[in-house]
C-alpha cells in the first residue's frame, strides 16, 4: 500500500504525540511513595531509652503545641529582596523594623524548581518535593491525598480559616471551617484578588473560634506577571501588604495569654525572575523570604546578618512541632531550631528526635539498604548519645558536663538530619523505566521510518504473517510477565489488563516488523541502477550542506546543558550563516552565472522541459534534488533583472539586520537574561509614550503587509481588529492614546478584546469558507490560496492582540522577512519544497525565541491567556497561553502552507508536510534518549525536564499543523500510476 509523504508524516506525527504522552507518564510519574492519610497517623516515638537495666524515658507522647494561634500570610511571588532589599525599607517600614529590632527569626527559604504556585503550597505543607508534572496539574490541582499539616491539624481537632487563591480550597477540600477562594490564574486583576481577602481580616482577629488562619495573596504575582518586578507598581503593592502585617502582628499580640504566645508566619511560595514570570530555577524565583514572628522570641539586638538559607520543605516540619502535631510522614525538611530554640534542653532534643525518626522511618521505606546511608548512622549515632543524656538527666545530673553533653548530642542530631534529607531528596524523583523503554521503540523508529519521497510504501501483508512478528510477540510477552512479577511497584503498562498489554505488545511487533521491512526494501531499491542519468549527476549545493550540518548540529547540541539554556544562540547563529549563504547563491546567479555559455543554458533548459513533461504524463514527481539543480540552472538565465535584482542582493543583509534588531529587543536564556535590553527600556513607565508610538508603527505596518492578498471585506476587518487591539492596550494601561497623556482610566479591557476577537473569527471564517470551497466544489487553487492567506492573516491578528505592545516589532518582522524571501530569494532562486520547509522550520524557531521565550518556564507568558476573558476559562486559557507561546513556530508554518499551495506544484504540500514532520520529530526522538541517560544529572529538573516540556507540547502543535497541511494536499486524491 501506498501513502501520501504528507499522509504518511501526519501519521508517524500521532503516533509520536502518542509516544511522548506515555513518556511523560514514565519519566514524570505521580508520586508512589505517599503513605495513605489513614495510616499516616501512628503512635509516635519515645524518647530513646537510656542505657542500663529500669530505666525508662517517662515522654512517650506527642509533645504539646508551642503556640495557641498560628496566622500564615502567604505573598505569591514574594522575593527575598522585596523584604530584605531596598524595595522591603522603602516600601514595609513595619516588617523592616520587626526583622531588624523585634521579636522574630528571619530565613531565606529555597525553593525547588518548578516554581509554579501549586508544587509549592504541597512542598510547605507536606515537606516534600513534588514531582514536575505538577507544572502541568497546576492548571486544575487535584485534592492533596498524602499526609500534610493541614489534615493533620483537623484530624487533631484544630479550626482552620482560609480565605485567599482556591487551589487551596481544590488541595485540601473540607478541611476548612470557613474560606473564601478566589482564581489565582486571572492575573490582570491586582486589587479585587486581594481586597476580597483583606475584607475578612477586621472580623475574623476579633474572633476566638479558631487556632489556624491562612491568607493566600495574589495581587503581587498578578502585577509581576503583566508589568515586572521593577513596575511602579510593586511599591504601593508591598507597602499594602506591610499594612496588613502591621494590623495582623498588633491584634495577635493584643490577644496573647499568659501561658501560650501566638505565632505569625510570613513568606512566599516563590519568587519572580527579571521577566516577571516564574517556573525557573533563577535565584529570583527560588528564593523567598520566611519570617517567624512571635513574642515567645528573644528581641533582637546588634547588626543585622544575612538571613540563613534554608529549605522550604522545612517549614512543614517546624509549624508541626509549633501546633504540637505529628510530622508529615513524607517530610524531607529539618527542623527549622532557631524557633525551638528558647525551649530547654530535653525539649529541643525531643523536637530533633522526632524529626530524625520521621526522616529514618521515610528512608528505611524507600531504599532496601537505608542502613548503610550515612544519614541512618549519623541519626542512630546521635541517638544512642540522646540515650546516655536521658539517663544523666533522669538521675538528677545538672552539671556543665549535661549542658555540653546536650549541645553535643543536639548537634549531631542536625547534622544526622541534614544528611538524611539530602539522601531522600535525591531519592524523589522514581523513574517509570518500563513505560519509558517500550515507547523509546516507537519514538526511535518514527525518524528512520520517513523517507524522502513523495510516496511511502507501507508494507503490510509480509510483516503481519512473518516468522518474526510471532517471534517480536513472544519475546516483548516475556519481558512483560518477568518485569510485571519481579517489581514491587507496579508501573503504568503493569497496571493494565493482560489483554490490553497482548494487545499492545502486538501493536508494536507489528510496526516494527512493517519498519525494518521498509527500511530493508529502500536498501533493496538503493542498489538499482538510476533511470535518469541528469539527476543522479547533481551534486550538493552550499545550502544542503549547512542544512544537514546545522539540524545535526542542533541535535548534538541538546546533549549539553548549557547549550539548552542558551538554545536561542544556536538558531541565531544558523540563520545567520544561512543568510550569508543565500547572499553567496544570489551573488553566483545575479553577477557570476549572467555571461554563461547560451548554448548551456538552452541545453539544460531542454533537458528541465523535457523532464517535466515526461512526469506530467506519468504523474511522477521528479526528486528533489534535480529539480532544484536544473531550476537553478535554467533561472541563471533568466534572473530577475533591474531595481529587483539589487533588491534582491541585499535582500539577505536586510534581513540579517532586522534580526540583529529582534536580538536586541528582548535578552533570553539564563547567562544573560538579567541584562537590560530595548524591550525593558521601552516597557519602563518613563517610555510610555515611545512605546505607543511604536505600537501604532508597528500595527500599520502589520497592516500594509497583510492586506496585499486579502479580500475587500477581510481589509476591512484587519483595520478594524488592529485599531481594537491598539484600543485593548492603552484601556488596561501599557501605552496611551495620543489625545491622552495618563493612563489613570484603567480597566480589564474586556470590550475592546472580545472585539478583536469578532474580527479574528470573521476573517478565518472567511478564509475556511474559501478553503471548503476549494476542496468540495471546485479545485480551484487560487481560491484555496486565497483562503489559506485569510487565515494566516486572521492569526495574525491574534497574535497581535496577545502579543505585548514592545513585543508587536517581532510581528512586523517576521512578516517583512516573510515578504523579502517569498519574493527575492526563494522564487527566483528556485529552491525545492524540502529546502523552503526547512527554511522555514528555522526561522520559526529562531523567531520562538525572538519573542522573549527560553527553554524555561518562567519565561511563559500566562497572562496572555487571560486577555478578554472576565474570569478563568481553562480550554480558552490553555489555549490562547499556547498559541502567545509558539506564535512564531505557528505562522512560519501556516506561511509555509500557503507559499507551497500557490506554487502550482501538486506534491509540494505533501513533500513540505514530510519535510517539517521529520525536522520535529528527529530532535525530539534524540533528545528523549539522552534524557533518558541523563536523568540523574545535576541539571535534570532545572534544565533538561522543563525542555522536555517544551519539546512535548511542541510535538502535539505540529502533529495538528501536518494534520492540516495533509488536508490541504488535493494531490492525495490522484492515484500513481507505475
């Protein structure tokens, strides 16, 4: 049987999308160490028992709370340097003066990448660290089922008060006595979001009905999300919160008894980076400052120091001895001792004996040979001296040598607890390998099975009745009963049913048996002589060279951390040397070919004719690379002459500087990213108004460069949606009408986005109208080429309404260099079908980056999934989030359709579908491998894993774009005739 190339890529691409879906499953699986909430609650520890016969520790029970009300005032996005930099003296008087003079311990708490919002309200109340998919859950957070402090305190009786971001209310459903939740993914709201949780405050601290009060902030990490960190209006939005510490620090204090102080806990779930955003590992997202307040503290005396670091998974260790509560039983985080440290003796060391027990009993769970873990022995060590004081101190001994001793043993007991959280957090993370290695097959058969040719012969029948199909069955059979026997932990292909896994185990005997008999059978072929002695005589030109040099480049590239942070350097280098290798073939045709022999040229022309007749009647496409190298031939003759021949020759340096501009406007990566570049200096509030006018420029240009091959009525509408989208802007404030010299009328910009939107539908409703005419009526191309330009225009304007006003040039770029290459270089230069996809596939990554977005996720732009919608919409969000995000991989591919579909050649479309299938899917099946060999690297989380991400959702975008190209390929109708 045989496929179309485009038919054939589509296809491989869905599978693949398949492979990666089951990939993340095995190498971001969900947590299988929890212990289950009801058996998390056990009889806790004594103290350790002293040495000698009768003697017996009289503490065996949990011991009791050390505060009676406990207040966490959560700030989302609150950096460390916010309260403990110059932002934190200028703009929270109060909390400067209670850290540097009051009663109060202060930390940097660090946090581990991802820093999203829902890992982090898991890592500090369950003291563990959440697995990476949670990125992906944070959109729609499940209830928390492991042990944690909150189930904890209902469980022993506690009332608890929310009020704040609902992923609380999702995490932890009906553990509350009374809450309020408000959507933390509306991010152009910066007042209402916390106002609806400072209007409970006044009535909730005069009551006496409850022991735990949380308050979920927004307000700050909205504002870093839309403007930065270095907006005016971070200022006024700290000096609120510091207010509302004040007021909250004063009522606790007011109402604090004799016998049981209160406690005020302030701190962050993560930090911002430069940008604004977060998900990163840079140290503006991981560290966040954590602040225990208290009058049971010693007030603070002297110079200020340097906060200690310490991890956030510690807070949930020392809020449960704080409330008198059993530890978490997942908990890898120490106890913070400072806060414990006004306790005696016996209580400070009980307090780490727990804690290390905790640690101990996780380990002994988790890894068959916990006792020789340094951590293990430290902490028997520590508590076999614990003993030895016991009894010291049972017998009445109250000399120096039980103080020392007791300093001693407290001090092994940290270090032992030290090691043991250092052990199990490299044990976090467990890797579903079988899942992983059965679809490593599929994703590594996926590149070597696509072919360059029009057509793909899938061979079926000789696979399905082969010897080796039987043998492929029994053999995956075998290593599916033996792993699902052996383990003790089920994976995900172990949890099906045996019918299932039959069935899936045939699947894949099948496609690689039809794999290795197609790649036998173009071997085969390879051996025969060539039919036609012109093609097989063309040699590689400059740009095939630096085509396959640069796509392996870039694959070998992926194997190296750096070269991951600094992707974007890759693609502007190759871009760069393709464009000064365009510059060489434009300058060979325009000045060193023009004085060719005529007689040549006339030849060679023949011989193109001749040959395109010949496959015009057998309806066979002739190879790529001779019909590049006879087009090039025949254009030498008769090349573009006049002012569009100069054009042409400085159409490549024109273009290498509108992208040395694009490198200028927004810095990315890690190395440099907290460089200052155009796009910070224009999004500053004292530019404002060269920000509108770059705004204006850039939405005619984008105008007058998209009209050209658009209809009346879609003109229309593109005017109309680009004065809407400049409307959208100056209404929620990033730039101002001309007639305007404020922006104090502030708003969501609901009306204005939501008629940009009516215009956007309009226009690609337009173009699909055209399309479904060109394809069910009649086959007209210059219908079906104006359709898809429409629709190609009416994104567009999308991305002009979701991109950020200083992000608007990348748009007018990209269109301008779009325009120059169609025109100047790859229509008079002849290129193939497989070199222009290419191309293009280049630039749109290039342009990926050009936007501001790197390989991590902080530089994800969520806000723009919000733009015209009043409250959070998941399906619009995730959406309209995607497409800001890989809005220029999007349009160089939908400009590819439509420049292939009006080049009149019938398998260009299917040719170019292939092309661009193969370019995602190569780097994708090579990066997972080494992934794979590199998942206990350094780096795995910060860096590889968030490119991970990047790759997946980039393979599910192209699997729809092949989708709609092999839709568009009318030649899939035509039959080959041999």
């Amino acid at each position: 049987m045989r496929l179309r190339s485009g038919v054939f890529a589509s296809s491989c691409l869905l599978v693949e999308a398949l492979g990666v879906a089951l990939f993340f499953r095995g190498f971001f699986p969900v947590p299988v160490r929890s212990v289950p909430r009801r058996e998390a609650r056990g009889d806790s520890p004594a103290e350790p028992a002293p040495p000698g016969p009768g003697m017996v520790s009289n503490w065996t029970k949990i011991p009791p709370p050390l505060f009676k009300k406990v207040v966490i005032v959560l700030i989302d996005a609150l950096r460390d340097d916010f309260v403990f930099g110059s932002k934190g003296k200028q703009f929270m008087p109060y909390t400067t003066q209670v850290v540097e003079k009051g009663t109060s311990y202060s930390f940097i708490a660090e946090a581990k990448p991802p820093t999203v919002t829902m890992p982090r309200i898991k890592a500090l109340m369950t003291g563990s660290i959440p697995g990476f998919i949670d990125v992906i859950v944070n959109l729609n957070s499940p209830a928390l089922l492991d042990d944690n402090l909150i189930w904890q305190a209902k469980t022993a009786g506690k009332r608890i008060i929310f009020y704040g971001d609902d992923t609380w209310v999702k995490l932890f459903p009906k553990h509350f006595v009374e809450y309020d939740g408000t959507t933390s993914f509306f991010v152009s709201d910066f007042t209402e979001v916390d106002d609806n949780v400072t209007r409970h405050l006044d009535r909730v601290l005069k009551r006496e009905d409850w022991d735990l009060l949380i308050l979920h902030y927004l307000g700050l990490d909205h504002i870093g999300h839309v403007t930065g960190p270095n907006s005016p209006l971070v200022g006024p939005k700290l000096h609120e919160m510091d207010n509302i510490l004040k007021k909250i620090h004063i009522s606790l204090l007011s109402k604090e008894e004799a016998s049981l102080p209160n406690l005020l806990v302030v701190c962050g779930d993560h930090g911002m980076s430069e940008t604004g955003s977060h998900g990163g590992s840079s140290e503006g997202e991981v560290y966040t400052p954590l602040l225990f307040i208290s009058s049971a503290f010693e007030k603070r005396s002297g110079p200020l120091t340097q906060p200690e670091i310490v991890q956030q998974t510690d807070l949930a260790s020392t809020l449960a001895v704080g409330l008198g509560l059993p530890i978490s039983r997942n908990s890898v985080g120490n106890l913070i001792l400072p806060v414990v440290g006004g306790k005696t003796m016996r209580e400070q060391l009980r307090f780490v004996h727990l804690n290390g027990f905790q640690l101990s009993r996780l380990l002994q769970e988790n890894t068959p040979a916990y006792e020789k873990d340094p951590g293990y022995e430290h902490f028997k060590v520590a508590e076999k001296s614990h003993g030895n004081w016991i009894k010291l101190y049972l017998e009445g001994n109250n000399s120096e040598i039980l103080l020392n001793l007791g300093k001693k043993v407290l001090k092994q007991y940290l270090e032992a607890l030290k090691t043991l959280s250092s052990s199990l957090s490299k044990q976090v993370a467990q890797y579903d390998m079988y899942s992983m290695m059965v679809l490593l097959l599929l994703l590594l058969s996926v590149p070597k099975a696509l072919s360059s040719r029009a057509e793909f012969e899938v061979p079926l029948s000789p696979p399905l009745f082969s010897l080796l199909f039987y043998l492929m069955c029994l053999m995956l059979c075998a290593v599916h009963v033996i792993v699902c026997t052996s383990t003790e932990s089920l994976c995900y292909f172990c949890s099906m049913s045996w019918l299932t896994a039959v069935g899936v185990m045939m699947l894949i005997s099948a496609l690689m048996c039809g794999i290795l008999s197609a790649i036998a059978k173009i071997f085969e072929n390879s051996r025969l002589p060539l039919k036609n002695p012109v093609v097989s005589s063309s040699s590689w030109s400059e740009v095939d060279v630096l085509i396959l040099a640069g796509t392996i480049g870039h694959v070998l590239s992926l194997g190296a951390s750096s070269f991951i942070e600094e992707e974007h350097q890759t693609w502007y280098f190759l871009i760069t040397t393709l464009c000064l290798v365009l510059c060489q073939e434009l300058c060979r045709n325009n000045l060193l070919l023009k004085d060719c022999d005529p007689q040549h040229s006339t030849t060679v022309k023949q011989n193109f004719d001749s040959t395109g007749e010949a496959s015009e009647c057998k309806n066979i496409d002739i190879p790529a690379a001779g019909n590049q190298k006879m087009g090039k031939a025949t254009s030498s003759a008769e090349f573009v002459k006049g002012s569009d021949k100069w054009i042409s020759l400085a159409s490549p340096w024109i273009i290498l500087t509108c992208c040395r501009l694009l490198r200028s406007l927004n810095q990315t990566g890690v190395q440099w990213a907290h460089r200052p570049d155009f796009g910070h200096w224009l999004t500053s509030s004292e530019h404002k108004s060269e920000l509108s006018f770059l705004a204006a420029v850039s939405l005619l240009m984008i105008f007058f460069l998209v009209q050209r091959r658009c209809s009346l009525v879609s003109k229309i509408a593109m005017a109309l949606g680009l004065l809407g989208v400049y409307s959208y802007r100056a209404a929620i404030g990033n730039i101002i009408f001309p007639w305007k010299h404020d922006s104090k009328d502030i708003s969501k910009g609901i009306t204005e986005a939501r008629f940009v939107y009516v215009f956007v539908l309009g226009i690609v409703f337009t173009g699909t109208k055209d399309l479904l005419k060109s394809q069910v009526i009649s086959a007209d191309s210059s219908v079906k080429s104006t359709g898809l330009w429409e629709v190609y225009s009416g994104l567009v304007l999308l991305a002009a309404l979701l991109f950020r006003p200083h992000n608007l040039p990348v748009l007018v770029f990209c269109l301008l260099i779009q325009t120059m290459m169609t025109k100047y270089i790859w229509r008079p230069l002849k290129f193939d079908a497989a070199q222009i996809t290419i191309m293009h596939y280049w630039f749109g990554q290039a342009f990926f980056y050009f936007q501001g977005n790197s390989n991590g996720i902080a530089t994800v732009d969520v806000s723009a999934g919000f733009v015209g919608l009043e409250g959070y919409v998941e399906i619009a969000a995730i959406f309209l989030t995607a497409f800001a995000t890989y809005a220029g991989p999007l349009l160089w591919a939908i400009h590819l359709l439509c420049y292939l579909s009006s080049e009149g050649n019938s398998a260009a479309v299917g040719h170019g579908c292939f092309c661009y299938a193969l370019m995602r899917s190569i780097p994708v099946a090579i990066y997972i491998v080494l992934v794979t060999g590199l998942r206990y690297h350094l780096f795995i989380w910060s860096v590889f894993s968030p490119k991970l991400l990047y790759e997946g959702v980039h393979v599910f975008i192209t699997a729809a774009i092949c989708l709609f190209f092999t839709a568009m390929d009318q030649n899939h109708s035509h039959r080959v005739q041999d």
